[in-house]
C-alpha cells in the first residue's frame, strides 16, 4: 500500500509543477526548475531503496527524469528493470526520446540496434517454428505465427522509429562506448579477437567533412538498405510513401501503454503519438536519402 502512496504524491507534485509552470508562462516569469518535480522524484528514489521490485515505482521515476532532463539517471533505471526480447518492442519508448534529448546518441543507438536485431532474429525464428509446425500437422500453429509477424512485426512502428534513430544519431556516435571489450588498433575495430569493420569518423571525431570514404559509405548504404531490418531501409520506406499520406502509412503500434496505468493524478504526455513517430521517420528517411545521393 505505501508503493501506491507514494505513486499518487508523486503524480500529485507533478500536477502542481506543471500548474505552476502555466502560471508562471502567463507572467512571463523565467524561474529554475520547479522544486515539485525534484520533490516526487525524490520520494521515488526512497521508494525504489526499498521497493526494488516494482517497476511502476521505476517507470514513475524515469518519466520525471524525463521532464527534468536527467538522461543519464533515467537510462540506470531503464537498464534496472531488465527490459528484453519482445519487451523492446513495447517498453523502450520509455527511455527512447530522453536519450535523444539528453545527448546520450551512443546509447539511443545501442538500444536501437537492439531492436533491429530482435525483429531480425524473430523473422528468422518465425520461419523456423512455422516450417515445423507444418510438417507436425499444426497449421493454426503456423498461420498464428506467419499473421504475427507479417501484421505485428514486420510493420512495427518502434521498429521505423529505430531505423531513422540510428541513421540520425550515426554521425554523433562515439565508438569507444559501444563497448569495453571493443578496441581500435591501427583504425581498425577488434572485438574478441575479431576484426570488425573500420570506425566510421563522423561527428566529434572527424567532422562532415567530404574524402574518399564519403562514396564507399553511400555505396553501403545504399545495399544495407535492402534489407528490411537494417537501419538504412528507412530510406527505401520513406521512398515508397511519397505517393501515399501519412495516415494511410501501415504501421503497428506495438507500445505498451498499459504500464502507466498507475498515473491517476497526472498523465505524462511527452510520448509520442503513433502518427508523429511515422512522420518524423519518413522524414529522416527522406533527408538520409537526399543525403545518400548527394
């Protein structure tokens, strides 16, 4: 029961920050951050010392980091609550557009890049387990799993969102910290006694400056982006919508919004809409294409 208390005092001093924000703009009166926030936050670290186990304490907890730009706090408790598989799909929202924000790109990516890879590693899984189920007589198995992936997956929205992500965030990617176990010897990336392809020097290490690489990286691009689940398909995606209207573009909504359902007192409404995520991704892809061809 205190969990819950102390849920509904948090909500409560967001609701005070935020009429005193309004009230505030009204009078043209620039103050520092509203002591509400950094109160309901505070009450939810206490709670968290000694609830652990409740996420929704933690979800709480990363939405007001959110509003008062502490990205970096907010990824810990993200990491903290062992987000994984399907669950990147629907949950990763949460933290998403605060990375962004709070310029942490090294990590958008990584998380982004995780969710290529699990919709990757699901399509090939779903042909697999479909294949199977056909031949042990199980066709409801196999139909269930195809109009899964071909209606929930393949479409998904956290999937176009993340391919535009990481195409924007690329150039500001600081390759040390993909890693501990990644070093760069000679200009060349090796991990576990594998070479991996060269860093690519962009943003704070190298500037956008023009040079050889600039026509060997459009030429990758451009065959990366024929796959579905690779980040520069977003340029292919955005390419075939330009005849059609943002809201006729088929995409699956598959966040989990039901995990704020303990917001009572106040809602966060710093979440994207489904048809803001469409439109900002066509529209990266659209510039990542311009920019490909240039």
């Amino acid at each position: 029961p205190g969990d819950e208390i102390i849920l509904l005092t948090s909500q409560y001093l967001q609701f005070q920050a935020k009429t005193t924000t309004t009230v505030q703009q009204s009078s043209n009166n620039n103050s520092a951050t509203s002591p509400f926030l950094l109160q309901a936050v505070s009450l939810l670290e206490e709670a968290i010392d000694q609830s652990p186990y409740n996420p929704h304490l933690k979800i709480a907890a990363i939405g007001i980091y959110s509003q008062l730009h502490a990205a970096h706090r907010a990824l810990t408790i993200y990491q903290d609550l062992g987000v994984k598989q399907i669950q990147l799909d629907s949950c990763s929202y949460l933290i998403l557009p605060t990375l962004i924000q709070g310029g942490l790109y090294t990590s958008a990516i990584k998380l982004s890049s995780s969710i290529l890879r699990l919709h990757g590693e699901t399509s090939k899984q779903v042909k697999d387990y479909a294949t199977k189920s056909l031949r042990n007589g199980l066709l409801f198995k196999a139909k269930e799993m195809a109009t899964f992936q071909r209606e929930k997956m393949r479409p998904s929205l956290q999937l176009l969102h993340s391919k535009g992500l990481v195409m924007d965030a690329a150039a500001l990617m600081i390759p040390s910290d993909l890693g501990s176990d990644i070093i760069v010897s000679s200009g060349v990336m090796k991990q576990k006694g594998k070479s991996l392809p060269p860093v690519v020097r962009l943003g704070a290490e190298k500037g956008f400056c023009g040079s050889d690489e600039d026509l060997a990286r459009a030429e990758q691009i451009a065959i990366d982006a024929e796959r579905h689940f690779n980040a520069p398909a977003i340029i292919h995606a955005a390419a075939q919508s330009s005849a059609i209207s943002v809201d006729d573009f088929v995409s699956s909504d598959n966040r989990d919004m039901t995990v704020n359902y303990f917001e009572i007192l106040h809602h966060n409404s710093h979440y994207l809409t489904q048809k803001e995520m469409v439109t900002e991704s066509l529209r990266r892809g659209h510039m990542h294409g311009l920019l490909t061809r240039a």
